[in-house]
C-alpha cells in the first residue's frame, strides 16, 4: 500500500488532515480519529487500479482524497488535484510543498474548467456526483485509450442504467465495476472504470457540438 520510504509522507499527511484540516473546516471533527482507516488507506488501494507512470487527474480533490493519497503512494505517476475552493487548494498547495511532492500540480477550478485545454491517462474521483453527471465532466478529460476511475459506493450499478443514455451518446465503453484492497481494508474499496468504446471516436465534442447547433426552422406552411 504504502512503500517504506513513503510511509512517513502518509503519516504526517494524515496528521495535517487531523489538525489543520479539521480547523480550517476540510473534515468534520468527528472523521479526525478514523481518517486513517476510512479515508487514506481506503483511498490508498485505489493504485491498483492505476497503470505505472499514469497521468491522473483528481476532480473535486477536497482535502485531497484520493489524489494526494495517492501521489503519496503512487511516486511514479504525475498527479493534478483540481479543486475550486480557496481554503482548500491552499491547504493542498502547503501540503505539496511540505511532502516535498514534485510529481503534484494543484490547479484551483472546476473540471470543465480544463476540458479542452488537458487530457489525462486516468480521471479520479471520490464521492463527488452520481455517474451521469460525473462522466459530464470526467470523460472530456480522458485520453483516448485512458479511463475514469472513480471510487463508488452501493448504489453504482443503479448509477450505471441511469446513465446508460449519456454512456452511448458519449460513446463510452462498458462500465467495470470491481474492487480494490481486498484483504487490506475492510470493506474493500469499490471501483468504477470507463474507457472511450474507440480511441478513434471519443464522444464528448460531438455531444457538445449538437448542443450548440441551432435547430432547423420549419418552412411556413405554403
């Protein structure tokens, strides 16, 4: 989960969590004694569902669950937290600069922010929006042979047939759900995974572009 080396960085990550993180608002009080076991390790196991040397992308970031969690663990891979909060891409920005995480860019906005401008070998996400709405603003930021890769909970097949509609305008793949951390957290973290159906032909500027097409006018009736 955590190499040894980087152990201590998830430590004292956590503790900031704990203390700065509770005074500053960005968790609850009440998450400050379980925040190891229920939040940064389940976030942690989410690298095993990330290719080595990936480019990730971590939407709606918070306090920095999963993304900074897994930049911790994940060296390897070149991690971008967006989040549209003042307090909390401050928080994350002194966290970075502390941790001494090179391979982190903290950008302050919202996903559609970037659309257009970025693209990323994985999109992540935890707790944010149900799929419909997430796959809106994840999948213009996934490459084409990249995925979303969201953490889920109970409710993500029901998730899956109400955004069955938006997977086949968009021209997504077949959504996969798995697990993660089994036999490390208990319970396991649950997954959702999206890619384009063809690299070829990603669907999220044809959708956008038959928003802005005018509509035909009828001919007067002669």
């Amino acid at each position: 989960m955590f190499a040894s080396d980087r152990l201590d960085l998830a430590v004292r990550y956590t503790e900031l969590l704990a203390t700065e993180g509770v005074l500053r608002g960005l968790i609850g009080p009440r998450e400050a004694p379980r925040l190891w076991e229920r939040h940064v390790l389940n976030s942690a196991v989410l690298a095993e569902a990330i290719a080595e040397g990936s480019t990730v992308c971590d939407i709606g970031t918070g306090a920095g669950l999963p993304g900074l969690v897994l930049a911790i663990a994940r060296p390897d891979v070149r991690m971008t937290l967006v989040e549209p909060l003042l307090r909390r891409t401050t928080f994350l920005e002194e966290v970075v600069a502390e941790l001494r995480l090179d391979h982190v860019a903290v950008v302050r906005g919202r996903a559609e922010d970037l659309h257009g401008r970025a693209t990323f070998d994985v999109v992540t996400s935890r707790a944010v929006a149900p799929l419909e709405r997430l796959l809106g603003w994840s999948m213009p930021l996934v490459s084409p042979t990249g995925a979303l890769v969201a953490m889920k909970g109970r409710s993500v097949h029901d998730e899956i047939e109400d955004a069955q509609g938006f997977l086949h305008t968009w021209r997504c793949g077949v959504p996969e759900v798995f697990e993660v951390g089994i036999g490390l957290v208990d319970p396991p973290t649950t997954v959702i995974r999206v890619p384009w159906a063809d690299p070829a032909q990603i669907g999220w500027p044809l959708a956008r572009e038959s928003k802005r097409r005018p509509k035909k006018r009828r001919r007067a009736a002669q």
